[in-house]
C-alpha cells in the first residue's frame, strides 16, 4: 500500500520489503526543500550521491562560473535509481550523519 507524501508525485509501481526509510511505503516523513540533480554514484546498499550544478554570478568579469553541491540520498528499493538519473529529493529529518534527503521520483527524460 502507498500512502500520500503531500506533494504530486507519481507513486513507484513496485513496493519496498522492510525499508522504513522509504517515504512511500515505511515511516518516512519528508519535507522542507525540494532539489532536482543528477545521481552520480550507487556504490552503497540504498545510498547514492547526487549533483546538483548551479551558476553563480562573478560580476567583476561580467560572467558565471559552474559550482557544483555533492548530497548524500537515501535511495529506497522501490525507486532504485542508478547513475546518471536525474531525480527529485526531498528533505527529511537526519538518517545518518550525512544523509537528510531521500528519493522520491525518478525524473523523465
């Protein structure tokens, strides 16, 4: 059974078996800021790494440089993104030291 995050998103069509981390389908509640990024590494059971890039204005050259964000994101197995998927992520409350983000949507190209 899926519950109800709060916010329009499309539901994941498999279901997760004991992740109570997972928004949709164990005890997870989400809020605060929404991010859109790009995941760049899975290497850890239901963990991954994504990147957001942003520009940023230099205005003594009249230009904008590229900085890039690394965030550590829970990735439930119902969602399970992999390399190179643009996702949305959403704040929750700490899971560990350095994730306070989850997965909620696997984004279209």
């Amino acid at each position: 059974m899926t519950r109800n995050i709060g916010i329009p998103v499309t539901a994941p069509a498999t279901s997760c078996t004991g992740d109570k981390n997972c928004p949709f389908h164990g005890e997870r509640v989400v809020r605060g800021r929404v991010l859109r990024g790009k995941i760049v590494s899975v290497k850890m059971k239901r963990n991954a790494i994504m990147e957001i890039e942003r520009r940023v204005p230099l205005m003594k050259y009249e230009r904008f440089e590229k900085r890039r964000t690394r965030l550590m994101v829970h990735n439930p197995e119902c969602i399970h993104a992999k390399e190179g998927d643009m996702v949305t992520v959403m704040e929750t409350r700490k899971i560990s030291k350095m994730k306070s983000f989850v997965i909620i949507e696997k984004q279209s190209e």
